[in-house]
C-alpha cells in the first residue's frame, strides 16, 4: 500500500456548518459554487448528480440566509448544500432506483430521514446516482448512464451508494444520505475514499418493512461530518437494561474517544470467506492497527464471539435475502428472523463479555474493480465475476476474475447481526485507488463507534498515514472571508 501526499482537501461539512453559524460564508454563495462544480465537472467526468434541483435550493438558501440575519434559529446544519441517493423520496424529484419503467415517476413527498434533513436545515441541489434497481456494487443504470470513480475513471465507484459516494470524493456537495443491505452505503465509500456508515436498525427511519433489512445512513469525507449528519436523522439510542448500561461509557459524537480507553479487536480473514481479501486490503488494516496500537489503544487480534459462525451467518442473510425478493411465507419468514435473532444475541453478549467497542475488519475484499457496465446485471447474478483495474507493472496479487458475490461476505456480518458499522479511508493502493477497514460496533452504540472512527482518523494522520484526498481536478469551493 503506498503513502502519497493528499491533495488538498475540500472544507469538511462541519467546517461550513462553522463558518455559516458565524456569517462568514452564505447558503446561497456555498449554493451556487457546488452548482458550477456540478455544471462544470460532474458531466463530463464522474456523473454522480443526475438529478438536479437547483432553482429550489436557490429559493431556500435565499430564505435561510434572511432568516440567519434575522436572527431566527436556522437549523444545526444551517443551509448546508447536500445531496442525497436516488432511491430516497423527495417531495416533488423523480425516484427511479434507475429503472426505465420509472422514468416518469416524481414524489409527492419527502421520506422522513429526508425531511430530517431538511428540517435541520440542509438544502438538497440534488440526487446521486444508482445502479438499477439498487442491486449492484457498479452505479450503471438506462435512466441516468455511468458513474465513474472521481480516482481512476477505470473503476467502478461502487453501489448501490456509488453516485453519493462519488459525489463526495469530487466535491460536488458537504454531505450525502445512502442506503445499505448488502455494503451499499460502506462498499462505495471504501471504494472512493470517503466515510460511511450503516447505522443500527431502526436508528434512521427507512419507511420500509422488516424484510428489507435496509438501513439509511449519513455519508462525509470525514468522521465528524458523518456524526454531523447522524445526529440530525437518528433516534435516540434504546434504553439499554441495568446490567449493561455501564458497559459502555455515553460519547459526545462530535467528540472523538480518548484513544486509551478504546477496545478493539481484529478480523483480517476468515476461513468461511468465498474469497480472501487482496495483500493490499490487508495492509489498509494492518495500518489502522498500528496507528491505534502507537496511539495506546487495546488491540486484540483473537477474540471472537465463541457461538457465531460467520459461515453460517452468511448463509442465514442470503436465505433472507432470497425469502424476501421472492415474498415467501410469514411462517418461513418468522423461523428465519428466530435465528437472526439469536445471532445478534450471541454478538451482544460477546461485546459485553468482551468489552470490546469496535470489530476492525475489511470492507470488502478488493479496492474498486474495473467497471463493467455493459453487464448491466444485478449482483446477485450467478457466475458473474470482477477483476482488478490493472496496474503498471502488472500486479499478481489481485490478478484473475472473481467470484462477484465474494463482496457480499464481509459486508454481511453487521446487517444480518443488527451492529451498526462505520466504513472510512486508511491509504491506498499503488495506483492510488482508496482503500479502508470497517470498524462494526454493539448494536445501539452507533454513537461510540462514531467516536472510535473519529479517534483511528486523528491515530492515522499523527502516524503518518495519508489518506486519498479528492480528485486533483476539483479544487475545492472557497469560503469567502
């Protein structure tokens, strides 16, 4: 894995969320310039916004910047120009999930972790990108075309979040609502270099019935922006009972944890996997474990929860997967949701026994492959495989095609347990493409495992890990002083 200087970086949301609070940069400037980014760059070299709501978030900057000089309560993210993933309704936008039958269709209204958003005073200038369907680890769809990775136009940004994942590496908004069931809102941003997480169900309201097993979750180039946003959508955390509510101390989430009192343990492979994670995934973690180690965080690199099987979780979440695309009975339903259940109680007793915070574990098991639209399947297509985007001098360690579904291992473990998971940059490849761990935590502590991420992003730049920056043709917009 190489170390290169990063390029210069974008303000991060919780930057212009600052400068907005203090008057020293308006809505309706922060507006206009990622509009020109978008009008000027997105067409012709990533293609992340494909829809564009820009005379509305010009009329409501306008009103939020009034109501700002007025002295009237604005909202925590105070005009903060966003975007959020194509699948999420908003009032009066198409919602196609890329599927050409569906081209015509608009909402009639906001769903309601969007009309958070809006309510905490975020202004959308649009919607990202999505492969059909929402079924595929590519951005490809009839409606809206390609979207390329902002670091190597050759790799697919991922999906189905790769639109708002994209979006956020280009410097096209401050911050991005994706969805996750199978790594979408975790695969595309370890694959464009930016944060995301997969919050606990039920955190984030998704309108959406239990078979989907679909989380909504805040995306940022930064940790704390990630927990800028969460705050905004989340419920509160569940009332944990007596006998271990102290089992993990409460964390501001803006506030990164005291890297001392931080547990975590280390899962690099795993026997089960269809396949084993690229040399270079496995430097991205032995990265994170050295900058937490030199930091004076616990690291333990054996402990596992003694009854959970990854292998047979992975099956338990395909079978729902596949029950639930097929609308199959309530009673086989229930039996599947019993075991589901007793996985995610096998998982909180090991957190709680454990006293571990965080499991540190790969992404996925590549950085970004090679894009290959013109598939134009979903990903849960038999005999579909990937391949590396190539190297020079060729590279035989990620050499040859893959199984496609070999992605769907690790993403598997926090959705199927119910564990609230965090996915952010550690270094890159030596072609420079992101790469990344994911740090999976106790299922209500989203919170501490916010604070976690922020604490191994502070651990990573005093060791000297550099981290990919945005793409060099997007310099980043101005705040006017």
């Amino acid at each position: 894995m190489s170390r290169h200087s990063p390029t210069p970086s974008a303000p991060s949301a919780c930057d212009l969320v600052r400068e907005l609070a203090q008057g020293r940069v308006s809505s309706i400037d922060l507006v206009e310039q990622f509009i020109k980014r978008i009008a000027t760059l997105d067409a012709s070299k990533v293609n992340a916004v494909v829809v564009h709501d820009f005379d509305r978030a010009r009329m409501r900057a306008h009103r939020i910047d009034e109501a700002r000089k007025a002295g009237l309560d604005v909202g925590p993210l105070q005009g903060l120009p966003i975007t959020v993933k194509e699948e999420m309704a908003v009032d009066g936008l198409p919602l196609t999930k890329g599927v050409l039958a569906h081209r015509t269709s608009i909402s009639s209204e906001s769903c309601d972790a969007v009309s958070r958003l809006l309510d905490a005073g975020a202004i959308i200038i649009g919607k990202t990108n999505v492969p059909a369907h929402c079924l595929d680890w590519q951005a490809y769809n009839p409606v809206y075309g390609e979207t390329l990775n902002p670091h190597d136009a050759r790799a697919t940004p991922g999906g189905s979040s790769g639109g708002s994942a994209a979006a956020l590496a280009a410097n096209l908004c401050a911050l991005e609502l994706g969805g996750d069931v199978a790594g979408s809102i975790r695969i595309p941003a370890n694959f464009c270099g930016v944060v995301g997480l997969a919050p606990t169900p039920g955190r984030v309201p998704t309108g959406r019935n239990e078979r989907s097993m679909a989380v909504f979750g805040p995306m940022g180039r930064t940790v704390r922006d990630v927990a800028l946003a969460f705050a905004v959508l989340a419920d509160p955390c569940p009332s944990r009972k007596a006998a271990t509510s102290d089992a993990m101390a409460p964390i501001t989430p803006l506030e990164a944890a005291d890297v001392r009192t931080i547990r975590i343990t280390v899962w690099r492979q795993e026997a089960a996997s269809p396949h084993a994670p690229d040399a270079d995934v496995l430097s991205a973690i032995d990265s994170a474990v050295h900058a937490l180690q030199a930091a004076g965080a616990y690291v333990d690199e054996h402990a596992r929860p003694a009854s959970v099987d990854l292998s047979s979780s992975h099956d338990l979440y395909t079978r729902m997967l596949s029950h639930a695309a097929r609308n199959g009975s309530a009673e086989a339903w229930d039996r599947l949701v019993a075991e589901r259940n007793e996985v995610c109680a096998q998982w909180d007793r090991f957190f709680v026994q454990e006293r571990i915070d965080c499991v540190l574990a790969p992404v996925t098991v590549s950085a970004a492959f090679a894009a290959q639209p013109e598939e134009g399947a979903d990903a849960y297509t038999a005999g579909r495989t990937f391949e590396a985007v190539p190297t020079s001098p060729p590279s035989s360690a990620s050499s040859g095609r893959r199984p496609y579904g070999a992605h769907f291992f690790w993403a598997h473990m926090a959705i199927i347990a119910k564990l609230p998971a965090l996915a952010l940059p550690t270094g890159s490849t030596k072609n420079a493409l992101p790469l990344g761990v994911q740090l999976i935590g106790r299922s209500g502590m989203d919170e501490r495992v916010l604070a976690v991420g922020a604490a191994l992003e502070a651990a990573l730049e005093a060791h000297g890990t550099t981290t990919p920056g945005p793409m060099p043709q997007c310099p980043p917009p101005a705040i006017d002083r």
